[in-house]
C-alpha cells in the first residue's frame, strides 16, 4: 500500500519551520541589540575605550543578524543598510564586502536575481583591490546562488569550486561563511542528484556549524534537514537518526508545529523500512505535541494507514474520509493517494464493487496528474466498445507506433551519447595534454631552481676558495717571504759567509725556497690575471709551470681577442686550467701538452691535451681536482667533456657562453 509513503523535502520542512521561528527569533535578536541601552551597560570601559573599535563590533553584530538565514529579506537588507553606512564612514573596507554580500543574498531570497548583480560586481571590484580570501569566497558563494536560482547548475558549481579555493587555503576564518558555502554546495549536489556527494559536503556544513559560538540552532536544524533528505533518496536507515537530531533542536527551539512536522517524517520513515511499533510511537509522539485546532491531512492519512496495518478497516476509511474532506477536491496528488488507500482498504474489506470505484478514480486522477494519459484511456476504451472487430488493428497499429518511438527514443539516445561520449574524450585529451604541459613545465622550472641553487652554492664554494687562496698567498708574500728576506740578509751579512762554503750552500737553498714559495703565491693568486687578463694569465701560468717542470707546454690563442670578463669568471677559467696543467704535471707522465683558448661567436672553448699514458675512465669523476674542475664548469654553465685512452693521451675540452660574464663597466 503506497497511499502512506510521501516522502517530504526539506523545503517543505524548512517552509513550517520558518513560519514558526521567525518572528520569535527576530524579536530576539532586536532585544539583545536594545539590551545594553535599556539597562544602561551601553558605555561599557571595553567597547568605549575606542570608538573605532566600538563601530567595528556594531558593524559585525549586525552583520551577524542579517546574515541568520531566518531573518525575513526586507527586515535584514534595513540592518545591513544600516551597517554599511557606518563600514562606509570608518573606512571598513572587508566589512563593505561582506554587508554587500548579505545584501545581495538577501535580495535572491526575494527571487530579485536582476537586483542581486550589482552587489556581486560592486564585491568583485573591491577584491581586486583587497585581494581577501573571505570576500573571494562570498563573491564566488553569491554568484552560485544566483546561477542556481536561474537552474544554471553548471555555472553554479564552478563558482562554488573557486569558492572553495581560499577555504582549503585557510584563507578564510569565519564558521559561518563556510558552513554556508558547504550547506549551499550540497542542496547543489542533491540538485544533481549526486546525494552521496551532497552528504559529504553537508556533513562538512555541519561541523562548521558547530563551531559558530553560540550554536546558531536554527543554522544547524536546516543542515540537518538537508542531510535527513539526502539518506531518504539514499533509502538509507540513517534518515531516522538525521530526524531524531532535528527533532531534538526543534524541541529545544520550543517549536511545536516543526516538531510536529518531523515527528511525522520520522513516522513514515519507520513505516517504509517495516519497523511498524517504533512509527506507531513517533506518531502518538507527534499527535501530542500539536496545538489545539491545528489539523494537517498528514495526519488522517498516516492514521488510517496505521488503523489499515492493524486491519481496522473502518477507522482506516473514517481517517480517509476526514482527509477527503480537507483537501476540498484541491489536492490532486493528495487526492490520487487517498483514492488508493480507499481502494486498497475496500479491497480489504471484500466490497470489490466500492474497490474498483475508487480504482477508478484513483486512475482518473493519475492520468489527469500524468501526461494527459486520461483522454488517451477514454478514447481507446470507446473505440474498444464501439468498434470491437477493429481491436486487432488498432493494438496491432499501437504496437507499431510504440514501437517506432521506442526505436526513435534509442536511436536520440545512443546519437546523444556518442556526442558526449566524444565531447568527453576530447576535454579529456585536452586535459591530459594540458596536465603533461603543465607537469613538464613544472619540472622545467624545478629543475632550473634546483640548478641555479646547486651553482649558486658551488658558486659561493669557489669564492670561498679564491679568498682563502689569496690570504694565503698574501700571508706567503708579506710574512715568510719578509722573513726569509730577513733571514738571507743577515746570512749574507755574516763575515764567516764569504770563506764558509756551508753558509753558501745554506744562503743558495734559501734562494730555492724563497723562488718556490714565491711561485706558489704567484699561482694561489696571479696578480697578473687583474692586470693583463686572462689569456695572459695562462701564458705566463704555462711557461712558468713548463720552467719549473720541464715539461713542454705549447699555449695557442685562436680567434679575437677574448673580451673582459667578470674577475669570477676569469678566475674559474684560470683554476680549470691550473687544476689541468698541473694533473698533467703530477699523474700522466706526459713529455709535451698543449693549452688552447679559442673565442668565437660568444662562446669561450679551452682544449688541454697530453701525450700521456691516459686516464681510466673509472677515475674520470673519482678525482678531487676532477670534481673540483666539474663544479667551477657549472658555476660557468658550461659543458665539460674528457676523452682519454690508455696509453694514447688526454684531451680535455671545456665550453661556456661569455655573454653572462662580460665585464661592462671593464669595458666601458
């Protein structure tokens, strides 16, 4: 028996529950304004201290009640106005925002979408000023609503989702602002029909409902609502339990009609999952909490539905009869469920003649209610009386009509699916490509944050290098040197040095050391690469090393003349060349080697080549002086490249762009 199960929305609970509460709580809310100035608290040392201050708790108080969504539109549009003429005086920009919201929000309630337009672009242009995550939320909140008024859910949800963005950023800090956004997204949901999704965000709404200090009630009932109606379409017992919470907060809200209303929704529920006591009870629960004289149709309906399981069949058709009598012949789709019940309850009763009356009626209304159906049965049923030898025909035509449209329907529908399903393949095509540009750019630029961090630090490495070279080198120069300077001179000036031999072999090795240690702070920091350049400096770095060592160095110079570049620069260049020459010197056991330094097109390439036994390609990277040489070619972002066989030589080819590295105040 179907005549009991009428599964109410939760705007129809929403539509009791307003026209209770409102007038109440909005009474409320003015006396806790007035509060203060009638019992004389209104100066109060915290809220006078600063009349900056005060205006800001004012602004938000009255922002807070007209937010309240039971607040009636024209009565919180007068509060908003009201505090923005004060944000506007004192300067509070974020606040305009949000009043403007409230505004607007208001306004769509009274179905004005034109009126609400204005307020949105009025926020948008403020925000690109304040770039504010809450007033980016608002603005996105308001523009869905606005879309989902006119039916554009598509458009709804995109400005929900960029509504979200801040929210998931913590940009936003305000319960209430995000319990709405949420509330909003899964009534959008329940829209679509995508009820799990819509029961997650509303679960969401929920806890941030919580956390509004104090528990905005009348807030939390209506999400509660909202999920109790989610697990109905779900078929889902957890609608009872949803049911029981709102009937507690509507019981604390003192609301007896609303009570009522849910103690039925509980009622039904337990009816449809076949838990008859527990519906018996809920709908005793119910008829006590009524005021005298109300009187719904709801409940002749599940009364005879209850006197009908208990197989009282004449209370069951006394409770359907009073129910007849209030809908006054205007309730169409009361009137089809309570023709039904009549049928079933004489069906019942054995009277199949009162039965198939009620049939009948009940058939008549479900046609009237259903796609004009009633003219379609009247005329084939004349047909059927008066013309009974066509029967065969006309079933044999209906079958053929039926058919072809059934076959059109399938045709409109495989052709529509293969649009989408293209439509879909190709945003999905687009969307990975779109991901794999994204995602390569990404590691583009990754990788190139990672390299210039990995040569800034060899960078500063090298720096650090330089500089301790060069105070060593210095401390060579001005100390030990200045000693042994010293300590020749007064060998020297000794009367036993011209007839000792010993002091001669002592004051000739004390010249070899001092020529040395000279040497060796000449190469920690060649004075000469400051004062004639770089392509100098390796000359006379060659010739000296090719004096000391013996090994023959052959220095070419091929193309321009190098430019001046940054002392970094030059420096790096100098030390590959140095850390080169002397692996030569210390490991080939080369006779000959040649050093070359070639500029062309902006492009600095230096070749150091032996005749050596070679290096093994495992040592290639193990060396330290290799490693060291790899890390200053970086900090040039050049390439490096070593080619040695056994036996057969070295050669060595290093290659950098100069353009980074010119010297233009040199220059200039």
């Amino acid at each position: 028996m179907k005549f009991l199960i009428m599964k109410k929305t939760a705007t129809y609970n929403l539509k009791c529950f307003i026209k209770k509460i409102l007038p109440l709580q909005f009474a409320l809310w003015l006396i806790l304004i007035a509060a203060p100035r009638l019992t004389g608290q209104e100066h109060s040392p915290a809220i006078t201290a600063s009349p900056m201050i005060r205006d800001s708790l004012l602004v938000n108080r009255y922002i807070e009640i007209a937010r309240k969504r039971e607040v009636p539109p024209d009565s919180a549009i007068k509060i908003a106005r009201t505090a923005l003429v004060l944000a506007k005086k004192r300067g509070f920009k974020k606040e305009t925002g949000v009043i403007w919201y409230v505004i607007g929000n208001k306004l769509l309630q009274k179905g004005d979408r034109a009126g609400c337009q204005p307020y949105i672009d009025s926020i948008s242009m403020l925000n690109a000023q304040l770039k504010d995550g809450e007033l980016t939320c608002v603005q996105n909140t308001l523009a869905a609503r606005k879309s989902y008024s006119s039916n554009d859910f598509a458009k709804a949800a995109l400005y929900y989702f960029r509504a979200i963005q801040p929210v998931r950023e913590n940009k936003v800090d305000n319960p209430r602002t995000i319990a709405v956004l949420y509330q909003n997204l899964g009534v959008l949901m329940t829209a679509l029909k995508e009820d799990s999704m819509a029961n997650s965000y509303l679960s969401i709404a929920r806890e941030y409902v919580l956390k509004i200090k104090p528990v905005d009630s009348p807030m939390l009932l209506n999400v509660i609502l909202c999920q109790a109606g989610t697990y109905v379409k779900l078929d889902s017992n957890d609608a009872i339990g949803y049911y029981k919470d709102a009937y507690a907060i509507a019981r604390n809200l003192h609301d007896s009609l609303l009570s009522y209303t849910i103690l039925l929704n509980l009622t039904e529920s337990y009816i449809f999952h076949r838990q008859y006591d527990s519906a018996e009870y809920y709908f005793h629960l119910a008829q006590s909490v009524t005021q005298p004289g109300i009187s719904i149709i709801r409940t002749e309906l599940v009364s005879g539905y209850l006197a009908f399981l208990k197989k009282d069949y004449a209370t069951s058709i006394l409770h359907l009869k009073q129910a007849l009598k209030l809908t006054n012949g205007e309730e169409n789709q009361t009137l089809e469920v309570i023709y039904e019940g009549f049928s079933d309850t004489y069906a019942a009763l054995g009277d199949y003649r009162k039965a198939y009356e009620f049939h009948q009626k009940w058939m008549d209304q479900h046609t009237l209610l259903y796609d004009g159906q009633k003219k379609v049965v009247a005329d084939f049923m004349l047909n059927f009386q008066a013309l009974e030898h066509e029967k065969n025909m006309i079933q044999k035509q209906a079958e053929i009509s039926f058919r072809d449209t059934a076959l059109k329907k399938q045709q409109s529908w495989i052709a529509a699916m293969c649009v989408v399903s293209g439509l879909l393949c190709i945003i999905l095509i687009l969307a990975y490509r779109n991901y794999r540009h994204k995602k390569s750019f990404l590691n583009q630029q990754m990788h190139s944050l990672l390299q210039d961090q990995e040569i800034a630090r060899l960078k500063a490495e090298a720096e650090g290098a330089d500089k301790e070279r060069s105070r060593i080198a210095y401390d060579l120069h001005d100390g030990v040197l200045v000693r042994l300077a010293n300590v020749k001179m007064n060998l020297t000036g000794s009367p036993e040095a011209a007839v000792n031999a010993h002091y001669q072999d002592v004051i000739g090795q004390l010249d070899i050391a001092t020529r040395e240690l000279r040497n060796t702070a000449h190469n920690l920091m060649p004075e000469i690469l400051l004062e004639d350049g770089l392509a100098q400096a390796i000359f006379y770095f060659c010739k000296a090393t090719e004096q000391a060592s013996g090994l023959h160095i052959k220095f070419q110079q091929i193309g321009p003349p190098l430019p001046q570049l940054v002392i970094q620069a030059e420096t790096a260049v100098y030390r590959i060349v140095q850390g080169l020459v002397q692996n030569i010197v210390q490991h080939a056991g080369a006779t000959a080697s040649l050093v070359q330094l070639q500029y062309a097109d902006n492009l600095c390439s230096i070749t150091v080549e032996d005749n050596g036994r070679g290096m093994p390609h495992t040592e290639n990277n193990k060396g330290y002086g290799i490693r060291s040489i790899r890390n200053r070619v970086k900090i040039l972002q050049g390439t490096f490249d070593i080619e040695s066989e056994q036996g057969q030589g070295t050669t060595v080819y290093l290659e950098f762009d100069v353009r980074p590295f010119l010297n233009h105040s040199g220059a200039a």
